[in-house]
C-alpha cells in the first residue's frame, strides 16, 4: 500500500483515508503526533489521537496495524536514518528524542521500591465474580477510578489491597512458552516453580493512559504503550505479535494470588523468534504443548493451573 493515499470510493478493509489536502503520508502523521506529545506512542494512539483530530478516516477495524507496518518498515529500511525509532516493541519515538533505542531491558537495583497500580479489596467485586478465570472486557474506566500508587513492599505487607499486574499467555501454533521463575526474583514466594505465562506489576502513571478520551468505551487497549512496554521488558521479539485481551485472572487459594489480579492477553506469535528479557530471571524457557505441560503439572504454580485448564477457552 502506498504512503500517499488519494480518498477513495472504496476502501480495502484494513485501510484507511488521509483526510484533507494536500495529504500527508503515514509517516508525516506519525511524526507529528510523536513531536507534538514529546512522549512515545503506540501505532494506535497515533491512528487515535489523528481520527479525533480528523487528519484520518478509519475504514477497517485495525488501522493502527498499518500504521505499525509503516513505521516498522521504515525503521528496518533505513535504520539510523529513520526520523523514527522503535523504543519498546509497538512503541515509536523520534530519532531525534533523547529516549534510548529499544534493547534487552535493565532491572532496577529493587523492584521492591517501585511505586504500583493497586485497588482496595473490598472493591475487587466491581471488577469480578470471584475467583478464577473471568473472560470479559478489561474496563479501563472502572480501573481507573479504583486504583491509585502504592509502595510495592507496602502492598505485599497487606492483604487490605490488591495489586494489578499484566499477565501474558505466549502462544506459537498448539504451544505455549514455559519458564521457571528463578530465586532472583523478588517474590519468594514463586521461586523454583513452573509457569505457562510472563507479567509484571502496573503502575498508576500507565494507568493514565487508561483516562485517554481518544478510544472507545469497549476498546481494550492491547496496543498501547502500557501493556507492549510490559511485554517488552518479558520478551524480547523480532517480529511484532497479535496481543489480544481476555480478561482477569484471581485466585485466592494461595496467599501470593490471593494478594495479585491479572490483566490477561494472549499473544500470538507469527513465528518461533523470540529471547526472554529477564536473563536470570526466567530459566527453561521453552515452547511446550498443553499435553506435555499438563505431564508435569506439579510443577507449576496455582496460576498456571488454572491457564492450562482453561486454554482452549483463552486460546480461540
């Protein structure tokens, strides 16, 4: 598909209209929504913030697909001539931005002493059920307005709250990644077992994103810079994955869970490429079927269990 794009009569369906005239390329808007925000974006929140503006005219269901290709391809073309770079996988900056180039990331010295997204307890029935997997919407809104930041050694003093954190479920055709949490990590509580799914903790400043008026009631937000940053710093790619939503996971059997709910997205792989981020962190890791995880269950915390359960349901 070109940069330039005339308004047609008909669209394919994941293309979409430059409006105006003269029009300007993909890459023009790209960099003037990232010059204008001084910030990294996400192809969505570009392709969100130009159709607020009425600079694009969205005709398919996942435009920002194309303004993630344009960019990508750009950057793999050109490199360091590219006015842009890649700065977590999905995310753009401008070259010209003082925000370091996408790598393997780098682990503060106590992850302890961050600053987390949690909710009250008494306020976890506005978001679930109860315990177990709970495939709905992840209402951004509602999040939003029961969260706020607290001390991550605080909240894991408490059970009075419960912290937010993304869950990922990796998937290549019928296998899914594997990897045993080492004792270098900062819960103890998970150290030496078994897991079918990578995440992290939240923060209240990427829960700000969550208040954007640029997206619709329903939209989920897979694409944006919260949750790819989330799943760069787990995962390090080469090609850009499907990230899709599929709801909370708790459990309050075992005092870890009983203190975490997890946003779950499933991640599509195109293709077998991939390097875990957190060397040392995540040992084993490796593509197994749901019959060869299911062999060794044991292995494997609550979590898990739960996952391996469910998969043909998160799986679709």
């Amino acid at each position: 598909m070109p940069d330039n794009i005339n308004v047609p009569g008909d669209l394919p369906q994941e293309e979409f209209a430059l409006t105006g005239a003269p029009s300007p390329t993909f890459l023009d808007i790209a960099q003037m929504y990232l010059k204008s925000s001084r910030k990294p974006l996400s192809a969505r929140e570009i392709v969100a913030m130009a159709t607020r503006d009425g600079i694009l005219k969205s005709a398919g269901r996942t435009p920002w697909q194309t303004m993630k290709s344009k960019l990508s391809t750009d950057i793999l073309s050109h490199g360091d001539k590219s006015r842009f770079k890649r700065v977590f996988q999905g995310v753009f900056a401008l070259r010209e931005d003082s925000v370091t180039e996408y790598q393997a990331p780098r682990f503060v010295k106590s992850k302890l002493d961050e600053d987390i997204a949690v909710i009250p307890l008494r306020k976890l029935n506005e978001l679930i059920d109860g315990p177990g997997l709970c495939l709905k919407p992840i209402d951004r809104q509602h999040l939003t307005q029961i969260s706020h930041s607290m001390l991550r050694r605080a909240a894991e003093e408490t059970y009075d709250v419960v912290q937010l954190i993304s869950v990922f479920v990796v998937s290549y055709e019928d296998k899914f990644l594997t990897h045993m949490r080492s004792a270098r990590l900062p819960e103890s509580r998970l150290h030496g077992e078994y897991s079918m799914m990578l995440g992290g903790h939240l923060s209240v400043d990427d829960f700000s994103q969550l208040t954007l008026d640029l997206f619709s009631a329903d939209d989920d937000l897979a694409d944006c810079t919260y949750i790819l940053r989330e799943l760069s710093e787990e995962l390090v790619l080469t090609v850009d994955p499907i990230v899709e939503p599929r709801g909370y996971l708790y459990d309050d059997s075992r005092d870890v869970s009983r203190q975490h709910l997890g946003m779950l997205y499933l991640v599509k792989l195109p293709k077998l490429s991939f390097e875990i981020g957190e060397r040392g962190f995540l040992l084993n890791a490796k593509m197994e079927t749901l019959e060869e995880i299911q062999g060794r269950r044991e292995q494997f915390e609550n979590w898990s269990w739960m996952l391996m359960d469910n998969i043909n349901r998160i799986a679709k």
